[in-house]
C-alpha cells in the first residue's frame, strides 16, 4: 500500500496574483525540505499541480506524519492556508513521476479534499487522513 499525500491552497482564486505567487513559492521550499529530508520513503517527489494544488507519494504511511507536520510548520510560518489530506490504497499506475502515477489511493486522498473544500472552513489549515480502518495504522506505520 502507497500514502497519497495532496492538498491545494485555501481559496486560492480569490488571493491577488502577488499573495498567490507568494504562497506557491512557500510551498515549494517547503516541499524541496520534504523532498530533500525523506527522500527514501518517497515514490514520486512533492510539488505543484493543477497551478495551487501540491501532491507526492510514499512508498507507505511510516512518515506521512511527520511530513504533514513539516507542511504545518513550514506553511504557518510563510502565512499560507491550506487543507491537506492523505490517503493509504492501491495505485493502479505506479510511477516515480507523479503525473502519470494514478488509483484508488489518489482518487481516495483527492475526493477528501473535494469533501474539505465544499465546508468552507476558515480554519488555516484543514487535514484528513483516510486509511480505510482505524487511525492507527497511520501513525504506527
């Protein structure tokens, strides 16, 4: 089993180009970090899709906290909102290139940001962690 991680910046379409292109840069250090710091649980590199959305993938869920927690820390210091989740499952498509790399695991992870999305949370930051069972396993690994 894979650990999709993906999310997107919280109401990216209202933010004024500068404050957007501020938070995309604030993203990608933060995933360059993640990338550099855990490269050998990482299938596919984190970074920039779809203009203000992020995702990568994990050979499994071990660091999956960790990693979050890393997008929590290096986010809120960099004033960026953004929701988060993560989902365990297959991939029907394996890949080191997440653009091509395609399953349940991603449809899981992105359908919980959809979910995320339609509340309209003011919250800063918003997370999901889909396992298909207890927390648990994902903190465990």
């Amino acid at each position: 089993m894979y650990c999709v991680i993906v999310g997107d910046i919280i109401r990216s379409k209202s933010l004024d180009l500068e404050k957007r292109n501020e938070s995309t840069n604030a993203i990608n250090r933060v995933l360059d970090y993640i990338n550099s710091k855990y490269e050998n649980s990482i299938l596919a590199n984190f970074g920039i899709v779809r203009g203000d959305a992020f995702e990568g993938i994990l050979f499994s869920q071990q660091n999956a906290p960790q990693i979050i927690q890393d997008i929590i820390i290096g986010l809120y210091e960099e004033d960026v909102r953004v929701r988060v989740s993560a989902a365990m499952g297959e991939l029907s498509v394996i890949s080191s290139e997440r653009n091509k790399a395609d399953g349940p695991a991603f449809y899981s992870a992105l359908n919980r940001v959809e979910e995320l999305r339609k509340t309209e949370s003011d919250h800063w930051f918003q997370v999901s962690m889909l396992t298909d069972s207890v927390g648990q396993p994902l903190v465990d690994g």
